[in-house]
C-alpha cells in the first residue's frame, strides 16, 4: 500500500493508528469475502457413517456447506475402517462423493471366530440333542411295540382258555402263542437297548452342555470406533461439547 503525503507531516503516532486501522479494514474484508461450497455424501454404507472435518468437527449428515479449498475429512461407520482424505469445495457448486468404507480386519478375525464358534456349539449342543431326542423318540416307538406284543399275548391267552376245538387249541399252543411269546420277547430286547442309548446320549448331552459352558463366546472390540472417537467437537443448537471415546469389555 502507497500512501502519499502533501503540506504537513503527518505526526507518527497517527501514522501508526492510520496503518493499523488499514491493515484490520484490510483483514475484515478478506475474512467477509470467503466463498463457501457444498460437499454432498453418498457413503457406504449409508445410514450409519460418521466423519470429522478438519480433524475437529465430528458430523452424521449426508450434506454440509463449508468454505471453499481442500478440507480433511475422516469417515467411519461402525465394523468398517476409518478413512482418511482430502476433500476439495468449489466456490458456489454442491460436489457429490461417492465413497465405500471397506470392512476393518478385526471385523473380518472376528466372523471368523464367531462362525468357528457357532460350528463348535453345534457339535457340542445341537447335534448332541438332536441324537439324543430321537433316541428317544425311537425308545418311545420302541414301548409302544413292547406293549402292543403283550397285549397280543393276553389277547392269545384268553382264545386260548375260550377255546373249544382241539385243532383251535393246538394251533394255538403250538404256533400262534409262541411266535407272539418271541415277538414280544424281541420287542422287550429292543426297548431295553433303545432305552440304554437314550440314557447314554442324555448324559453325553449334559456333559457336551456343561463343557460348552466354558467355551468364551467372541467378542468384537470396534478398535477404529475408538481410534475415530478420539476427542472431538460435537457441533448442537447451542454451540456444541467436546465429546470423547472409552470403550470397557464387561464380560471380562
């Protein structure tokens, strides 16, 4: 800036106030002259991502209005890794991003864990139950057939003292009566084997249940939720709160 001067001096003490008062005008104006952009999201997944500007203003929206120039955002979304990138706002244009925020490795260890576990659970519980359970259903037919061979016996026994036909009575002795005696004698054999199997596979069951107990369920620990909480600016309707990330395992 050139300033001239004519006739008298100007003393110095106005000097500097003149140059000050220049210099504060000159500021004011660059400061009111900031352009601003639009940066508008289209982030997977969609509906639960968060991101901080600036490394200072911590936002959940799909738009936000900001001054023109590279900006730094860092977006997250619960399971996924956190993202760090510049961002560019042009003056007076609303710019689309489009970004996918790829699954963290802990997350990925994590499924794989919990589907190990849920295969082991199956071999310690549901498989063990599902044996058990028609084990028993087969001890049940198994009864069922033990009953239905002593009736017929009864049902022998009283043709047999009802009976008056020598030939009748002959047969019954000596065919009929004794087929029927076998086949229940069979059907006792067979239940008593249905009925140690079921005894054995519900004590296997128990025990199968009993040891599973110890077997730790996985747990996922968001290590980039953490990393991304960090402490930030949480912008509200009456100026805002510094907010900050503690993450404690209860189970343990």
């Amino acid at each position: 800036m050139h300033v001239t001067m004519t006739g008298k001096q100007m003393p110095k003490k106005w000097a500097r106030t003149f140059f000050c008062s220049m210099l504060i005008a000159s500021f004011a104006v660059n400061t009111f002259a900031q352009t601003t952009g639009k940066l508008r999201m289209l982030v997977d997944p969609g509906d639960s991502y968060e991101f901080i500007v600036d490394r200072q203003f911590r936002m959940q929206q799909r738009e936000v209005e900001l001054t023109t120039g590279p900006h730094h955002f860092s977006f997250w979304a619960p399971e996924r890794v956190v993202v760090d990138t510049t961002l560019t706002v042009v003056e007076g244009r609303t710019t689309s991003i489009v970004l996918y925020l790829p699954y963290a490795r802990s997350y990925l260890v994590y499924q794989r864990d919990l589907q190990s576990y849920e295969r082991s659970m199956k071999m310690y519980r549901l498989l063990p139950a599902m044996v058990t359970g028609g084990s028993l259903l087969y001890t049940v037919l198994s009864y069922s057939k033990v009953k239905k061979a002593h009736n017929q016996l009864d049902a022998d026994q009283k043709s047999y003292d009802d009976a008056r036909s020598p030939r009748k009575i002959a047969v019954l002795k000596t065919q009929t009566i004794p087929a029927h005696k076998e086949d229940f004698e069979k059907a006792q054999t067979r239940y008593g084997i249905a009925a140690g199997v079921t005894l054995l596979c519900a004590g296997t069951t128990v025990y199968l249940f009993h040891r599973s107990n110890k077997v730790t369920r996985p747990a996922y620990n968001d290590q980039e939720k953490i990393r991304f909480d960090g402490l930030s600016w949480m912008p509200g309707p009456n100026g805002g709160t510094w907010a900050g990330g503690l993450t404690w395992n209860l189970t343990r």
